[in-house]
C-alpha cells in the first residue's frame, strides 16, 4: 500500500462510561454518561481484530507514513488505526500539530543534575501547545458529525487555562464554514501571550471572576441546556488525538520503551489518560514489548492527584482541593474531570506490568528547574520545569537511578509563560507563590548608558563609549 493511500479500513467506535459501563454510539457528541453522569472513553470494537496484524506489520506502517505526502496522514493521524478509524480523509484537520521532536538535555544540563533525560518540545505544536493534538482529533470528528448531520452552525466552548482555549479558536478559525469559537477564561488567571491568543484567531472570548473550576461548571452547565460543542476534555475525541504524543514517543525509540520514565504534569487530567491509553492500545497490540514507567507530577499548590495515590490504597479517597498560585498555571485545577479515568485507566496499567507513580513537587522547584533547563538550550514551560522538578524529585525518592532515562513532557512553548521567567528574574514573585530568585540563575538586562550620558555625546563619541562599556561588561580584551 502506498503511504499516501488513505487506510480502508474502519473501526466501529462508542463513548463507554468509566462510572457504570453504559455504552453509546458517536453518531452524536456525548460528554457524559445520560444514565450516570460520568464521564467516556471512547472504543473501537473491532479493536481486537487488529492483533491479527503482527506487531512488526504496525510499526513498518507507521514508520512508513512518516514520509506521506498526504497531509491528511502527516499528523497525529499518522497512528489513525489506533486512534480514531471512523474518520475519513476529508473530515481531517491538519494544521501542522504532533511530530514533535525529543530533545535530550544538554551534557552540560545533564552533568548538573546527574539525571538523564529528555524534553519532548510540545510547544512546538502550531499553538505552542499540545492541546493541538486534541483539538485536531476533535475538530476532525466535528467535520464529521458537520458532514454526517449537514449542520450549518456549530457553536465550540471551552473553558480554559489559557491553551485549551488557544487551541480550539485556532481550529476553529481554520475550519471555519458555520464552525465558531467561544471561550470563558478564568479573569487574569491566563498569561497575556496565551489570552492574546484566541484573541488573534477572532473567537468570542469571555472572562468570569475565578478560576478555572469555575470556568468549567459555567461551560458544563451550558453543554447540558444549550446546543453547543464542548471542547474540554470531557470531550473523549480530545483525549484520542492525545494518545499520538505517547505513539510517537514510541516511535522515536525505535518502539522500545523499556526501562524509560514518562513525566507528564497533570492538571484536568486529560493528558496522562491520554498517554496511558496510548501506551496500553500499543501494549495490547504488541508493537511496544514493554510498558514504561509512568509519572505524572502536581504543585503542592494543586494536587488531588497526587492526594489520592500518596495514600495507601485501601485508604484512598478521592477530594477535590482548593487550589492557590501556581505557576504551573496550566495544571492549576483543584477537581479534574478526567480523575475517574486516570483511576480506570491506572489499574489497567499496573495490571498490564505498568508502574503509575505520582511525584509532588514546590513552586519553587519547578520555577528553578525551568530556569535552568532554559540556560542549557530548551524551551521548556513552568509545566516541563514541573517535570524536570519531578524527576529530580522522584530520584530524591529513590525511584529513579542514575541509568535510568526519562522523557519530560514540555507540555507548551517557554514564551505562552515568559512573565512568571520575568519575574523570577526581577525577583518580584507575589508572596502567595513562594518563589524567591536563585541569584545565580537571575539573568537582567544592563542598560550601558543612561540617556542623558548618550545625548551628550556626538556619534563618533557615543560609539566608542558604547563599545567601552559593552566590552567591559562582557569582559573583552581589547586586540
Ligand atoms: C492543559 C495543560 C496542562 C495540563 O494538562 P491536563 O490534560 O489538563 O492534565 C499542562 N501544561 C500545559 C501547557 C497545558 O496547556
Ligand atoms: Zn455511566
């Protein structure tokens, strides 16, 4: 078969309830379950009969799709069998999201920290994010139901931390045809780069007063009394065009994720179920021989998560808690939607020979940690300096060797969150962050002249002090 050739084959697909099992059909957009309020996974019942395909078949597949000319097969639907095979070629987004690349740390970084690992650069995603991995997955099946059911407008919400909205008045703006944008964003609780955003692509965007919890009971209550499509992560196609960051992963290692950790920070949840997902259906399937480890890493200022798991497991209890600054501001949610399918999801892992570990680390670590991941050649976001911290945190814990390796998720690009970098440098963390600036990782700009010392110099004069100045500044030997 050719690699242009889009696949023939096609799944069957339901939204399956992770609360009471319910199981529904996608010729509509469900959130959650009719009969118990709980939230889906989506399902491909022929899921099964892929594994009369060899593994080895699979993995020459997709290896082979990564030199596709069809745009359609260029993305996260490079993996379309094990994500969403209902869609057809006409229904697929593609605005240049997934394919990310791995980035190992620099030596030097390394050496530093004595930990090896890597950053895979998520914010090199189109919205400098990987929400565009979900929002082409959900966009894709929105064209669908759009074609299926010859709507002529479709309302999109969400509400958002900042990428999540980014993302979705991107897709939207492209699709365009009777397809808009409105997002509800927590007021002042999103960096100006990202609420510039959605701005930029046109969307209707809305504040409220609060945080993002907030946000997400105005948008759930709307999804159940109005006619509109929401695009949070109770939305399941999000969730599928997740899974691809753990199919590349895979497939960056040559498909062998023995003895490697995933850091993944977890805020509504979404991502971890996602990657989870994606490593058992690759599991299941053969085309990975070995789950890796799985560790998802939370702020103390807003950590359910790790609450549960940090529990022994007969005493665990599941409580939603307030959250307080984080700078970890994408993951600052106090009662993720997805937790109930992290838990499902967690006992498949762990019954599959999977380790699940949940690490909780300071503001103060993850800012640190992004600081000085950022010296050493990355772009890394307070979300990657959250993992960063984690996995420094988890050797501190004795779960990671020196031999170990392990792959950070920068969940978006270091500029969506360049203010809380400023601060730090300026030494000016408002005090309900508890960051203080590590001096010798501060890094400010020194003006060479004061304006009123440059204007009282002709240009000859004013080039040579220039000069002066900068190459004592810098240290120059003069020739
Ligand atoms: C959304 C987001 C997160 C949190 O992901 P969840 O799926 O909500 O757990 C982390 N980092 C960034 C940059 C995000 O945009
Ligand atoms: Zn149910």
């Amino acid at each position: 078969m050719s690699t242009d050739a889009f696949p023939t084959r096609r799944g069957r697909m339901e939204y399956v309830c992770t609360q009471c099992g319910a199981r529904r059909g996608v010729e509509e957009l469900l959130y959650t379950c009719p009969e118990c309020g709980g939230v889906f996974l989506l399902e491909d019942l022929d899921f099964e009969s892929m594994k009369e395909t060899p593994a080895p078949v699979w993995r020459e597949l997709f290896d082979a799709r990564r030199a596709t000319r069809n745009t359609a097969l260029r993305g996260i639907f490079r993996f379309y069998e094990l994500m969403a095979p209902v869609l057809e070629q006409e229904d697929i987004v593609y605005l240049g999201e997934g394919d990310t690349p791995i980035i190992e740390a620099s030596p030097a970084l390394r050496d530093a920290l004595g930990v090896r690992f890597a950053f895979k650069n998520e914010g090199q995603n189109p919205s400098a994010s990987f929400k565009d991995r979900g929002m082409a997955g959900a966009f894709s099946y929105l064209r669908a139901l759009v074609r299926m059911h010859g709507w002529d407008e479709v309302l999109t919400i969400c509400a958002s931390t900042g990428d999540t909205s980014a993302a979705a008045a991107l897709y939207a703006s492209y699709v365009g045809g009777g397809i808009r944008s409105v997002v509800l964003l927590p007021h002042g609780k999103v960096t100006p780069q990202q609420l510039s955003q959605p701005l930029g692509s046109g969307a209707l965007v809305l504040e409220i007063p609060g945080v993002f919890d907030d946000c997400m009971k105005v948008v759930e209550y709307l999804a159940e009394h109005y006619r509109v499509a929401l695009l949070n992560s109770k939305n399941s196609w999000r969730i599928l065009g997740q899974e691809s960051y753990a199919y590349e992963c895979a497939q960056w290692y040559g498909w062998d994720l023995a003895g490697k950790s995933l850091f993944v920070p977890v805020g509504n949840a979404g991502n971890i179920t996602a990657i989870m997902s994606g490593l058992l259906k690759m599991h299941s399937l053969g085309i990975i021989e070995k789950l890796p480890r799985l560790f998802g890493v939370q702020s103390h200022h807003a950590d359910p998560v790790w609450r549960y798991y940090s529990r022994p497991e007969a005493e665990r209890r599941y409580e939603p808690v307030k959250v307080q600054a984080s700078v970890a501001q994408a993951a600052m949610i106090g009662n993720p939607v997805s937790f109930p399918r992290v838990k499902k999801l967690v006992a498949r892992y762990t019954a599959a020979g999977g380790d699940f570990n949940m690490v909780q680390v300071t503001e103060q670590a993850i800012m640190d940690a992004m600081i000085i991941a950022n010296r050493h050649g990355h772009i890394a976001c307070t979300q990657g300096g959250e993992c960063l911290a984690g996995l420094l945190r988890a050797r501190e814990l004795g779960l990671i060797d020196k031999s170990d390796f392990s792959i950070l998720d920068a969940t978006a690009h270091a500029l969506k969150f360049s203010g809380f970098q400023n601060m730090y440098m300026e030494d000016s963390f408002p005090p309900e962050f508890g960051v203080k600036a590590r001096p010798e990782l501060v890094c400010a700009p020194r003006l060479l002249l004061s304006p009123e010392r440059r204007a009282m110099l002709d240009e000859t004069a004013f080039t040579a002090e220039a000069a002066g100045e900068l190459a004592r500044a810098a240290g120059l030997k003069s020739r």
